[in-house]
C-alpha cells in the first residue's frame, strides 16, 4: 500500500483550506498537511487544528516555513495572485514538488521565469488549470480526439459571470482592483484560454481584444443610496448588487438550486423564495445559517451578528457602486487564430442570469453545443451527415468546477507518487501558453491592437 504523501501549505483560504485540504480530510490515505502558513490568525488556527498540525509547522508567513529544510513531499501554493512568484520558486530550490493556483504569475516574466526553475530543478509544477479535470470538458475533449467532429475550424467560448459572482469577486472582492491583483482576463479567465488551446490542439498565433468597464462606477450609484446596503436603500428590492440579498438571504444560489437541484433541496429553495418568512422555521432555517461560499468569504464569524457586522465594515457590504478603486472590466472579448488555422472567439462578461461557460465548437463533420453550468452541464454532438444530433452529457446541480476540483487532486497525486509526467496536464510549460494569450489579450485590448504571440514568446 503507498503511503499518503505529506504536504505544506501556503495560504489557507477558499482554495487552500476549504478545496484542498477538505480533500485530505475527505482522503487521509491520499495526501496529508503537515505544515502551513497563513497570516489570517484564525484561519490558522482552523487548519491547524483540523489537520493535527504541531504548533512548530503552524506559521504566520510563508518565509520561516520555506527557510526550514524540506520536511514534506509537496507544497500546496494558494496565496492571492501577486504572491504566487517567491514561495513557487522557493520551493521548488528547496526540493518539493508544487501544486500553484493559476493564475502562476502576474507578469509575463515571473511565468517565464517558474517554467525556467522547474525545467532546472526537475521539480513537478502542476498549475491549477482545474477544468481539464472535469468529466464535461475532457469529454469534449474525447469527442474533438476522436474525430466525431472531423477537423475543428472554430470555438466559440463564453464565460457568463453570474451578476451576484462578478459583484462578489470582481467588484468588491479580492480582485476588484487590477493593481492589487491581475487583469480579469487573466485571473479569472486563463481557465478559458487554456481550454480553447487545448481543444484547437495549436498554439496561438495573433490575438485581439476589446473591453470596459461599463456599468460600475459612481456614474451610476441609485439616488438615496447609502454607503452599505444593509442601512437601507431604497431600491434595494430590485438591486442585484444588493449585499443583503446576495450573503443573508442569499437569494441567486436559491435560484440556482431551483433549476439544478432535486428533491428536498429544490422543495426547500422553492419554498423559501416563495415565503421569505420560513427562513425562521426548521428544517428552513438551513438557508438562513448557509456558511458556504460566496458567505463564507465575508468574515471568519459566521453567526448572523458577524454576518451583518462584516455587511456594515467591508467592501462585501458596501454599495457596488461605492468601491472606490474598482477598476477591473465588466465585459470582454477576445479573438484568437491559432498556428493550425482554427479560430476561436471567447467572451467574458459579468451580467448574466446564471452562473458558467456555454460553448460551440464546429468541425468539417460536425458540431458540438455544450453548457457548463452551476445548475448542470449538458453536451449534444450535432452529425453533419446524418443530420442527427445525439445527447452525450446531462447532469444536475453540480460543485467543486463540475468534478475538476477533485480529478484535479487525484492526477496531481497520482502523478507524485510515480513521477509520470504524462499525467500532467497543466505543468508550467503547458500553462505558460494560456498565460501568455491572456497577456495579448490585455495589451490588446489597452494599446487597441492586433499583439502577435511570437513577441511574447521571445
């Protein structure tokens, strides 16, 4: 029997704590955490105290725990994006094998320079590129390979950010502020891009891109507004952005359970949309304690006190229009011809009803319509010569990036503990391709030109 491979973390928030080492609870013959380094005391202390951690490997950055000799087979890098580059590198020159959340780097040059360092040191750098791992993307994947469609000419791509989702993340989050983080294009979307490079099978050869900022800003902040949602505003009824709506009542997940659940559940969100009041009642009383994402993010206090203090203290529960410093494009799109000849276009926009990506993909045989979404993902294999159209795929409500997250794990495993490197699907080297598309993609849509990729690859 193998034994379990050991591994540190650095950064022990929704990724790192909640998605990976829930996995290792989940799996304790798989993987466990011996060591981790987060700044946030309480989430330290959490993790800590769920993992068994000794107190000498628990650590309030990532410096002391890197400075020690290597201890653990792996380490586990789930900070926020511009601090990606040091611990990478660190760790990979102290000998461990690495797990990277995308996007890698922040610059070009950092993620030139990653793939430099793991091709020296020889080390594993898994890039967490998790979609491949999902049975709906390699699916299509399996589809493109065996010739189903014949020759793919072109991919058409969308990522609809939920209106509730872009609000969270992009407009009071973590990535409001391109500065603080990394264009949208890129911290959100390298996901996309690498998925379009792997199903044209080429690399990309001219990009060009156009985008804004539409519709935030003061420009369009409702009269009477407060400063935080929760003091009262009066179209807070009909605000999507509204705070209270999207972490106390949490009324889109309860949308989008209606249409991707079964059973209780739908029975439970139904009702409740209905008659707010029920919340108060058992077994109803499920919704109104909900700790999960995008809730879990506001505060460490998850009581309704600490809910509604963090509603009346940070961005989360400021007016979405308020956010001073919000900066990051609500809408996007890209236009890609790649070395074979395949076209691509991909669009990323923060509007939509539901939350996730939607695709068609048309080959000299035939077409491919495919829907990922937080309700359920669906794929129909269109045959140009019989005319027939066939259902592959059709799932439920699903989470965890429709599977990704967990095959994502197991490959990475997997992959250590036999040293094949063909399990890797997303190395460094593999990853660095999508990184440098959403790099053109930025500067195209900024300097409002056609970037051909051979000046990125230099």
């Amino acid at each position: 029997m193998i034994k379990p491979i050991t591994a540190i973390l650095i950064g022990a928030g929704d990724r790192g704590a909640d998605v990976f080492g829930e996995y290792a609870l989940s799996y304790p013959n798989e993987i466990r955490f011996i060591a981790v380094a987060e700044p946030d005391n309480k989430r330290r202390d959490i993790f800590t105290q769920k993992h068994f951690i000794e107190q000498k490997n628990s650590f309030s950055s990532w410096e002391p725990l890197l400075e020690k000799e290597k201890f653990a087979d792996v380490a586990f890098i789930t900070t926020q994006d511009q601090m990606h580059f040091d611990p990478a590198v660190l760790a990979m020159k102290k000998g461990y094998d690495v797990f990277l959340e995308k996007p890698m780097a922040t610059t070009l040059e950092e993620c030139k320079e990653l793939v430099r360092v793991a091709a020296d040191t020889g080390r594993i750098l898994q890039i967490g590129h998790v979609l491949r791992y999902s049975p709906f993307f390699s699916t299509i994947n399996n589809l493109i390979s065996s010739g189903r469609i014949g020759e793919v000419v072109n991919i058409s791509l969308r990522e609809n950010v939920a209106t509730f989702h872009y609000s969270h993340s992009f407009a009071r989050g973590n990535w409001h502020n391109r500065d603080k983080s990394s264009p949208m294009i890129l911290a959100k979307s390298c996901h996309d891009l690498d998925i379009l490079h792997w199903f044209a099978g080429s690399q990309a050869v001219k990009i060009s891109s156009f985008g804004s900022q539409a519709h935030f800003g003061k420009d369009n902040i409702p009269e009477g507004a407060p400063e935080y949602c929760i003091e009262g505003c009066p179209i807070s009824k009909t605000c999507l952005y509204n705070a209270t709506r999207i972490y106390l009542d949490i009324i889109p997940l309860l949308q989008i359970s209606v249409k991707g659940s079964k059973g209780f559940v739908k029975f439970i969100s139904k009702a409740v949309l209905r008659f707010p009041w029920l919340r108060n009642i058992p077994p109803f009383t499920k919704i109104r304690d909900y700790t999960g994402w995008p809730v879990s993010t506001i505060s460490q206090d998850m009581t309704l006190e600490g809910k509604k203090k963090a509603l009346t203290s940070t961005d989360y529960g400021r007016c979405v229009y308020r956010v001073t410093d919000h900066d990051t494009v609500d809408h996007q799109v890209v236009n890609i011809e790649f070395e074979n000849e395949v076209t691509a276009t991909f669009t990323m926009q923060g509007f939509s009803h539901e939350e996730g990506r939607t695709l068609r993909i048309d080959g000299t045989k035939g077409t491919i319509i495919g829907e990922f979404l937080l309700s359920g993902d669906k794929i129909v294999l269109h045959d140009s010569t019989s005319g027939k159209k066939k259902n592959i795929r059709k799932t439920g409500m699903s989470d965890g990036h429709g599977g990704g997250d967990i095959g994502i794990m197991k490959a990475f495993i997997r992959n250590v503990n036999s040293k094949d490197r063909s399990l890797i699907l997303t190395d460094a080297q593999t990853s660095l391709e999508s990184h440098l598309m959403a790099f053109a993609a930025d500067i195209s849509r900024l300097e409002e030109r056609v970037v051909k990729m051979e000046d990125l690859r230099e």
